[in-house]
C-alpha cells in the first residue's frame, strides 16, 4: 500500500476508540465580525428618510391651524413608511454574521511493511458562508456557489497525523497538525496563498494555544499568532471559542460528500502530509484544485466585464448579473 486509505468510521470504532477523534479535534476561534457585506448605505437612507418624515410631521402639527391636508399628509406618510421599512428590511437581511457551526471529519490509514502503519483524521470546519472582501466580486462568488456548488456552506481542512504503534500505550502516538496557515495576512485582504501549508508538531496545542481563523477565506493561525498581531486581534473581537463534542462532530459519509460537491471546492479534501516520508516540516502541498473557484470567477469577470474594467462597487456590476448568472448555470450542465 502506497498511499493513504480513507477506512470508515464504524470500522475504527469498533476496533479502536472514538474518544481519539474527539480528543484531538481542533478548537478554534473565530471573530464575530466575520460576516457578509452589510448594505450600509440602505441604512443611511432608512435614517435619511425617518428624518424627513419626522421634520415633515412636525411642520404639519405646527401649522395645522393654517392649512392641513389630511389626503396629502396620510399618503406622504404611507410612502415614507414604505420606502423606510424597505431600506431598514434590506440592512437587516444584508447584515449576517458568519457563523463556525460544526465540524465534519474523515480516518485516512497509511500501512506498510517497511514504513510502519499512520493513520490521519481530517477535520472539516464548516462555516455557514465566506464573504469575498471585494464587494462586488462577492456577488459574483455567490453565484458561483449557488450554480456550481448548490451551496453557500464554506468548508475548511485541518488534519491530524498519527502513528500506530502496537506495542505502546498508547498505541497511537500523536505527531501534529498540518493546515493551511494564514498567520501575518490581513483579515480583510485578497492577496492569500492556498498553498501555504505548514505541520507543527501536536506539543504546539499545548497551553490552550487554540486555532483561530487567520481571514476571510478561513485559513488559520494559532492563538499565539494573533496574540501578537494587536490590530487583528482588537479589531475583530470578540471572538467566540468552538469546541467539538459527540454532537457536532460528525463523520463525513460518501453520500454527503458528493451531496456537497466536495471536487468543486477549492480544499484537497484528502491527507496532503506524508509522515513515513520524513522531513516533515518542509512538506508541502501544490493543489491544482486550490484555486479553482477564483479563477473561474476571474474567467467569468474576464469573458463578460472585460480586463480593461475594475469592479469595486456593487453599480459596476449591475448590467452583467443576468450574463454572468447565466455563464454559471451553463458551466453546470
């Protein structure tokens, strides 16, 4: 056997312990202030409005005794009432927290004659979306979600390695982690590397040093990491700590993996870390999946908006919406 082996859950359970699988998942933290874009500007017209309203009715009872219009006064109200409700209802749906709701996980084994028997478990965080930093990009990126993927659920990989060895006690020995690492990247910012992925030996858990998500496309960090980043760590406080239990760690069965359109998302949903190879520090994984999502959505910009024009803002992108739907809905097929 030359490769990793994903075994079920059932069978490992059977034979071993679950209570490995829960021991080593990864707590994580994660900012409150990880969410959608809000429509900030459909709250500055709600207030806009309200304000206007209430200067209108306080003229209307002040000179009430000079000439007063009941028709005109209730239908400007009506309208006012209306338009405000909308831009408020519009804020309100555009402000969503993204949220850390459960954890997912997979048992790879590895065993040879020569090399000994290593067994990975690779967890999988799920977030309820991921917000692009660019405004306008994220349109574009929900509807890739929506048309190619069939879901807004963002899902993270952080593995664990082990190796087997019989005649100890315990019989696994913990080596580390091996994750996509995010430390020293700008929570908000587009330049980000997928295949920055590093091990740490399993002691640098140790001391509560929890994971924390390193930006928004959910790479992590280390506690001490952010520790040592002040801006980061004050600007998207509070951060809420997950810790997973038998209730929200899950096994990641074959059906639901191809419900979720696993080869569409940009993780190797597979162990990249090989550590009978040795050398485990400098090990490195070059996906040709990890940006796939990118850059079907950089085609899609290309083929319908142009390479000459830059889209920031929400207007630049409005005519093209119905093209770039329809690109996505044909990509499908």
């Amino acid at each position: 056997m030359n490769e990793w082996t994903q075994i079920e859950f059932q069978d490992f359970i059977e034979q071993y312990d679950q209570d490995l699988i829960i021991k080593y998942a990864p707590s994580i933290m994660h900012s409150k202030r990880d969410k959608e874009p809000d429509a900030f500007k459909s709250l500055i017209s709600f207030l806009f409005i309200l304000g206007l309203l209430l200067i209108y009715i306080a003229i209307s009872i002040i000179f009430i005794s000079v000439y007063f219009n009941p028709y005109l006064f209730y239908l400007i109200l009506g309208i006012a009432i209306l338009a405000s409700a909308f831009f408020l209802y519009n804020y309100i749906k555009s402000n969503v927290n993204i949220k850390l709701k459960e954890c997912w996980f997979e048992i790879y084994e590895y065993s040879s004659p020569v090399n000994g028997r290593y067994y990975s478990i690779i967890y999988y965080p799920i977030f309820t979306g991921k917000a692009y930093p660019n405004k306008a990009k994220n349109i574009i990126y929900k509807l890739y979600q929506d048309e190619l993927v069939g879901s807004k659920l963002d899902i993270s990989q952080i593995e664990v390695h082990f190796k087997y060895i019989p005649k100890e006690d315990p019989k696994f020995k913990p080596l580390g982690y091996f994750f996509q690492y995010g430390q020293g990247v700008p929570f908000k910012s587009e330049e980000i590397d997928r295949n920055n992925w590093k091990y740490f030996p399993i002691n640098k858990m140790f001391n509560q040093n929890y994971f924390a998500t390193a930006n928004w496309d959910h790479q992590f960090e280390w506690r001490e990491d952010l520790e040592l980043d002040y801006d980061k760590l004050h600007s998207y406080s509070p951060w809420i700590l997950h810790k997973w239990d038998e209730s929200s760690l899950k096994p990641l069965t074959k059906d639901y993996r191809k419900k979720l359109d696993i080869e569409m998302r940009p993780i190797t949903a597979y162990p990249g870390l090989m550590p009978w190879k040795g050398n485990l520090q400098n090990q490195k994984i070059n996906s040709f999946k990890a940006y796939k999502d990118l850059q079907v959505m950089n085609e899609v910009i290309e083929k319908i908006i142009g390479t000459d024009v830059k889209i920031k803002k929400l207007k630049d992108l409005n005519r093209y919406l119905f093209k770039i739907q329809a690109y996505f809905r044909d990509l499908s097929v």
